[in-house]
C-alpha cells in the first residue's frame, strides 16, 4: 500500500465515523436536566427515614447535585452531606436526599439542582410533610402527586390545613364547620 492508498484509506475511515472530534463536542455542549414532577410532596411520618428522589437525565458524566430547603423568608438555603441528611446516587439517573431520622421541624419546600460545566437546572419544589406518630393517616407516609391545594389533616386533638399549592390557597382558604356530637 503506497502512501496516497493510505491516505484515502484514512478518509475514508473518517469519512464513515462521522467528523474528528465530534463526540467531544457533543459531550461539551450536552447539559444535565432534572426531571421532578410539578406538585410532587411526600408524607412521612417523624421518627423514621426516608429519601426523596431527584431523577437526573445526564449524557455521560454524572452532574454534581445539590439539595436545597426552602426557609421561611423565601431563601433557599444549600443542604450538606452528614448526620442530618445524606445524599447518595441510588440508580443510574436518581439521586437522593435522605433524612436519618424525619422531625416535625423537617416539613417545608426542597429542590434539587444539577450543575453540569457551566449549566445549571432546578426542580420544581418538593413538598414534605411529617406527622406525628399519633395522626390518624390510610398510610403514614408515601408520595403524592395531586393537584389539590389544600390536605386537612385530622387527628384526635387537633386539626390542620396544610396548603400545598400557594398560589391556590391564596384564591381558596380552607372553610370549616364545627359541631358537637352528643
């Protein structure tokens, strides 16, 4: 084989593998895009762990992600990694934020946020409710995916209105009638 044979060979090789150093640029210029779902909460109850997820589409490279909480002045306030909450990748594309040990004081707006290069993407917030051991519940805990604005929440000794949607609670406060039974 003479060199111009060797050449065309080499063109043609590249030619059929597509242009030089197009996967780097498709890697460079692919971002990482979270994927939780609008009005999603979670009901747990104080006293046990649990993990919130925070699905992750990425191309190659796993983003870095960061867990925030949203405080009562509107701030979101960057969550750490120890003895409180622990975060962790539990499949390919979920990363978690898991509560050791969930507390009434845990109940409040989250979200996650990837940063992959210089691109950033935030969740919708995520909101977790905790109740007591003794709140009478179908379940205690789990997801939920409602479009509801309001959850009463009734118990021996008290009640509670808990607004998930604040934009519809402002247009719809909970009304309520008490009686006595005798």
């Amino acid at each position: 084989m003479n060199a111009r044979d060797f050449g065309l060979l080499f063109l043609f090789l590249m030619l059929m593998l597509g242009k030089p150093g197009a996967c780097e640029t498709e890697a460079k210029n692919c971002t990482a895009a979270i994927n939780v779902e609008r009005n999603t909460g979670y009901h747990l109850k104080s006293g046990t762990s649990h993990a919130i997820k925070c699905p992750v589409t990425y191309c190659q490279k796993k983003p870095e992600i960061r867990w925030y909480r949203k405080s009562n002045n509107n701030n979101n306030l960057l969550l750490s990694d120890g003895k409180k909450y622990t975060f962790t990748w539990t499949e390919t594309n979920i990363f978690v934020l898991k509560f050791s040990s969930v507390q009434m004081n845990d109940s409040g707006l989250y979200h996650c946020e990837s940063l992959s290069g210089n691109q950033t993407d935030k969740s919708h917030y995520i909101n977790v409710t905790v109740q007591d051991d003794d709140t009478n519940t179908t379940d205690g805990h789990g997801v939920y995916k409602k479009d509801k604005a309001w959850i009463i929440y009734l118990a021996p000794h008290h009640f509670r209105a808990h607004c998930v949607s604040p934009a519809k609670c402002r247009l719809s406060p909970p009304a309520s009638t008490w009686r006595v039974l005798s």
